[in-house]
C-alpha cells in the first residue's frame, strides 16, 4: 500500500486479533469534561492508575463561559462538569490547564499550538473532532467514553483499520476563498456519508499552499463527510510551525525528529483504497443552507431544487422548513442576526486577521450580536499583540475569553430560536446552537461581510 497511513498506523500495532480489530499504541489522549467522568469512575471502579499519565492532557473547554471565567461558573451543570476534570486529573496525576491557565483553550487549538500535537503520532480525544491534529502529519481521532478508559488503562485501543482515500485539489484558489470555503465544498461533494469508512489524506496545489491554521481548519472538518480521520502530509510549513513551540522536541531531539517527520509521506507508489480530484478554480465562497454541513452552495447560487439532490439527501424539505428557506432561492442579501467567530474549526490568529480584514474602517451592523471567541488565551494574547483587538472594537465588536462558545449549546452562548447566525463552527444540526436556532456554516470572511452589513454578503465585494 506505501500510504502514509499505512506507515504511521502500523508503527503503532501492538498486535492483530485474529478476526478481530487491531490493538493500537496511541501516543496522546486529550481529555475534556464532557466525555472524560464516566471514564474515570471506571478506572476507580477497577481500582486501576492511568499507564502512562504523562501521555494524557486534560483541559475544560465545552462547557466554559467566554466571561469571567475568574468568578464561579454559574450553570450548575456545567461547573459540576469542569470540576470533576479538575478533581480527576488531580486524582491521577494528569496535566490539567484549567480555566484562567494562560495554556487552557479549546483542546483541538491548543493540542497543536504548544506542539503536543506532533507528526507521525496516533492521537486520540473523546470527541470527534480530534480529526483537527491530522494537519499536524499525525492519525487522531475521536473515540468513545470506554475507549477513553481503554487509552487510560493500557495507552491502546481496539481499532478495526480504516480504508484510506486520497483527495487532490489542485490549481489555486480564488479571491476570498479559504480553507473553510474548500472543506464545505468537499462536503457538499461527497455528502456527510461519503467518506464513511476512510482516513483521507488530503493533498495537490491547495493544500500544499495552505497556512497550518487552514490545513488545521480542513482537517478538522474530516469527520463531516464522514471519514474515521484526515490528515496532512508533514512539510517545510509544518516543521516551521512545529520549531520553538513549548513541548517540541530541542537541540539533538529536534534534529532526529526532523529526520524522521521528513520520511512521513505516501510513496510515488501508494495505492489508495479511493482516490478523488477537485479543481480549485470550482470553489467559491460558501454557505451552507440546510441542517447538515453538506447542504451547502457557492455564495452566488441558488439553493438547489429538490429534483437535484441525490437520494442521499434525505429530509431536504424538512431542513429547509427549519431554516425558513425555500427550494430555487438566493441567501445574497437576507438578514441575519447573529455571527460568531471561533470553534475548533476558526478560533486561530488567522482567522481573526482575516476577519479584522474585513471589518477594519467598517461597523458592526446594528442588527447583528456578534461573539468573537478565541480558540486559547494563547489566541487571545497575539490578537492584543498584534493590535487587532483595536481594530475589532473600533468597528464595534469585543473579544471574548476562549471556550467552545457557541459552537454547540453546553454554554451560555445560545443562539435564540428562530434566530439566524452565520457561524465559523463545523456544525448546523438543528438546535446545535440553541433550541431552534439556525445556523449558516461559512468562513470568517463571509462571517466578517455578514456582521458589517447585516445581511448574506459576498466577501469579494468587501476586500
């Protein structure tokens, strides 16, 4: 096979069951508070230590307030969860960066920023989103709560192989086109089941070309078509990235990686279980208009006729029922009346240049709350750093204290019902956001033209 897949994953096979899944190594397991108590009664239960402490991080992020987080969390539900984090790390001896901790964020942003994300590890998190840290040249993914005890336990898991697909998209994207904008397309292409049963392996032009936030941002989206995983072959702009972050490799350490981390790609003779070519000239700005992240279309078209749709898209008049959309229309110039910019997906530095892009000499439109939340206090810190903290609030916008924020409804950041928001997250489930809310997926650009004008913009027109 020759796959890079191939290569990492057989690296780490502690052994094959006959007729059975494969005993996986697993080099780092994050833990949030959401999916991470029942394991740890389970582990007490058992009267059993974690193998290997050292490997495993644990950080609160679902269910954190983005203000005062120095005062007591005011949910009791949630603060009953970020505690028991707390209470459990502390248990086992475990790394926890809490709330107000200058390394505590979003675990998906932070994992790869203090370079504990690393090529060519297996890394796994109690969330599917774990699919992000594959930009990082490495196989993560998301696992149940009981395989988050497995992990504890033995620092293995039981995993039936993945089939491996490769996505090229080559040429170059055009202006206001982001890596967001090249994920809901590939969803939109594939559907969310189309890539049900693989890792993909993302590669050509455009993904060469891409910054390590968008590369982070493409990844972490695998998991909407239904992949186990996606990833990215380690280059030059990930060992850039990677070079001087906190926990990488020094000195004599950082040159043996590097040597090994160089040989992390699919040979010229890698078969792939399914290979599948896009062209970037394609690809424009993108909304999606239904409640699943594959129902969505260039900023410039129609909402499809249902005659269109493949059988596939099961519930079509359901969803658009629930936006409030019909079937032929154009989504250019209706009124919004949330934005937010942030999640796992686009709480990077990058994502709040480009933003402040957009909205530098501009105003926040009247009609819109916006909730801008950095993926870390790292995040946070080189917004003020860089000054763009003055730029957003002189256009009348605030920067709020990382968490998932609004991203999912296990917080106070709730979209009302029957309030429209266009979100850089990865979901749009109904009630995802709010009981009744609806959510727009898009980038921060089209985020940012959305918060100046109060209504579906093109962001082309704004830059």
């Amino acid at each position: 096979m020759n796959t890079l897949f191939d290569k990492i994953w057989d690296k780490h096979v502690v052994q094959i069951v006959d007729d059975g899944p494969t005993q996986l190594y697993i080099d780092r397991l994050y833990c949030h508070e959401v999916t991470s108590p029942q394991a740890f009664d389970g582990m007490r239960a058992r009267g059993l230590k974690c193998f290997r402490p050292e490997q495993i991080i644990c950080m609160p992020d679902h269910n954190t307030p983005t203000h005062d987080q120095d005062k007591p969390i005011e949910d009791p539900v949630s603060k009953k969860q970020v505690d028991a984090l707390e209470q459990n790390a502390r248990d086992f001896g475990l790394t926890h960066f809490g709330m107000m901790h200058p390394s505590n964020g979003i675990i998906h942003v932070v994992g790869p920023e203090k370079g504990l994300s690393l090529p060519g590890m297996t890394i796994v998190c109690g969330d599917s989103h774990t699919s992000t840290h594959g930009a990082m040249g490495a196989v993560a993914f998301g696992i149940g709560t009981s395989e988050v005890e497995m992990v504890m336990a033995s620092q293995c898991i039981l995993q039936q192989k993945p089939k491996s697909m490769r996505i090229t998209i080559n040429g170059q994207l055009g202006k206001g086109v982001t890596a967001k904008d090249v994920a809901l397309y590939l969803m939109a292409q594939l559907t969310t089941s189309g890539a049900t049963g693989y890792f993909v392996e993302y590669a050509g032009d455009v993904v060469t070309a891409m910054s390590m936030e968008g590369r982070l941002t493409l990844c972490n989206l695998s998991i909407e078509m239904g992949a186990r995983g996606g990833f990215i072959a380690p280059d030059e702009t990930t060992f850039n990235y990677i070079k001087g972050k906190e926990y990488a490799p020094k000195g004599a350490d950082w040159d043996k990686a590097l040597a090994y981390w160089k040989t992390l790609k699919s040979g010229d003779d890698a078969v792939f279980d399914k290979e599948l070519s896009y062209d970037a000239a394609d690809i424009e700005p993108r909304i999606t208009y239904g409640t699943n992240p594959g129902m969505g279309i260039g900023i410039t078209e129609n909402i499809p006729l249902t005659s269109h749709l493949s059988p596939l898209s099961i519930g079509f008049e359901k969803a658009l029922q629930y936006m409030g959309f019909k079937a032929g229309e154009k989504l250019l110039g209706k009124k919004i009346d949330y934005v937010f910019l942030g999640a796992c997906t686009n709480g990077r530095i990058e994502d709040f240049r480009v933003f402040a892009s957009i909205v530098k000499g501009r105003k926040k439109a009247d009609n819109v709350v916006a909730w801008l939340v950095p993926g870390s206090w790292a995040v946070r810190k080189q917004i003020e750093d860089e000054g763009l903290d003055k730029v957003l609030e002189a256009a009348g916008f605030e920067i709020r204290q990382p968490g998932c924020s609004a991203c999912l409804a296990m917080n106070d950041d709730k979209v009302p019902a029957g309030k429209y928001a266009v979100s850089t997250s990865n979901r749009n489930f109904e009630g995802r956001q709010g009981p009744g809310a609806r959510t727009i997926l898009a980038s921060p650009l089209v985020a940012a033209a959305a918060a100046v004008t109060g209504v579906i913009t093109d962001p082309r027109d704004l830059l």
